[in-house]
C-alpha cells in the first residue's frame, strides 16, 4: 500500500508519494512563486475567464496554462491545481526517480512502474464513490483531473457532482475537467458536452457523474470497484473547501 505525505503552503495543499518528496515539494513552492510573480506583472492572467495572451517572457507554468485555456475557452487559473502537480512530479523524474504521484485538491499526476489504484468520489451517496481507476505502467505517465460544482471552492458555473477527464497533460485534463462541469445543468446535457469536449485534442477519456449516472467518453483507464475503506480519509480537503 502507498503512504502519502501532505504538504500545505499558502492555498495549495498536496498529497504526495514518491522518494522525491523534498524535490517535489520545492518545486511545487518554486513554480508557484514563478506564477505569483508572472501575475505581479501581468495581473489579467488570474482573473481572465477566457484565453489571454501572454507577455513574450512568460514562465513554463503560465506556457502550460495558457495553451490548456487556447484549447478550451476558460481563462488560465482553470489548470493552476493540474499544471503545478504535474511540476512537481516532473522535478521528481528529473532527480532520478521512476514512481511519484502528487495530488492537488483532486487533480493528480501519476508516474510509475507498477500499477496504480485511483479512487473516484462523487459524494458521500454517488455510485462514484464505488469506482477507481486501474492504471497499468503502460498508461503512464498520466494525469487525473476532477471538477464538482458540488465540493470544493473552486468556481463552477454547472450543475455536476464530478467530471473527471484524463489526459497526458495535467493544464488541459484540469481545465477540461472544468469545462465539462460548467456546460453540464441537467442529466440531458451529459452526452453533447462529452462529445463536444472530447473532440478538442489531447483528452483520453472523460466520465462524468451526475444524479447517479455514468457518462463516459473516449479511452479511460480500466474501471473496477473502490475497494479502499479509507477513501474518505484520502480526500484532500482545504480549509474553505464545501466538503464535508
């Protein structure tokens, strides 16, 4: 069984594994502070709700970000908890490590040789809260991103207990994973907002929960039952968070 660490700094709170754990947690501190100066200096980049070009010296983490917001209409900030996870886990293959995983209030990067079980929670009563993915080695590296007008602080302008959307990139599965959320209001939209969202490149499969129904699209990881009791202990929860 993997142990995971936590690390909180300012309003982002990690859960990490991987011997790289110094590693991960400086350069998740590091990028952080990169963006927060980017944003000193070009400060419609964290409040634009939509895609904004970038200064000419604009950091990797605002790069990422921004291409992420080109592809799905959504301002930047959408992908910041993906883009930073993602970082993090590159800084630890960098320090010569095979396996790490770091995940950032629901948006998780994976990296490892051996299988990896990732649970699915949609609330307390969901028939999400009975799902996880099976990961092969062959699938990774690979990023997990969920979005839930339900929990969490982050803005939502849907009506959607859980989008989750895998990519290889972790700004785009982060901000895709917002889209889908804020385009679902009604169990009739699930279908067209998964067809449409899916066609805009680089996503591997999305699935949603909503009312108690499944929505799934493109090539997701295997889907077996959560067997893990301890899920709800797992779940990151920030401070001004709506989870319970």
């Amino acid at each position: 069984m993997r142990h995971f660490r936590t690390f909180s700094w300012k309003d982002t709170h990690l859960k990490v594994y991987g011997r790289a754990y110094e590693q991960i947690t400086q350069a998740v501190v590091r990028e952080r502070r990169v963006l927060e100066a980017y944003i000193r200096r070009h400060p419609q980049f964290q409040t634009a709700l939509t895609p904004i070009k970038l200064l000419e010296d604009a950091p990797e983490v605002a790069v990422k970000m921004a291409n992420a917001a080109t592809l799905t209409g959504l301002g930047p900030m959408a992908s910041v908890a993906g883009t930073l996870a993602q970082l993090g886990v590159e800084a630890a293959k960098a320090a010569g490590c095979e396996e790490a995983i770091v995940e950032n209030g629901g948006d998780m990067f994976i990296m490892s040789p051996t299988p990896v079980t990732i649970g699915i929670f949609a609330g307390h009563n969901s028939i999400g809260a009975q799902l996880a993915f099976h990961l092969l080695p062959e699938d990774l590296p690979l990023s997990i991103c969920s979005s839930s007008s339900k929990m969490g602080h982050s803005m939502s302008f849907g009506d959607c207990e859980l989008a989750t959307v895998v990519a290889k990139e972790a700004a785009l599965a982060d901000s895709a994973a917002t889209l889908v959320c804020n385009r679902i209001s009604a169990e009739t939209d699930v279908e067209q907002v998964l067809d449409e969202v899916g066609r805009l490149g680089g996503i591997r499969g999305i699935l949603v929960v909503n009312n108690n129904r499944v929505g799934l699209w493109g090539k997701l990881p295997q889907l077996v039952r959560n067997q893990d009791s301890q899920t709800l202990q797992k779940i990151t929860r920030a401070p001004n968070s709506s989870f319970k």
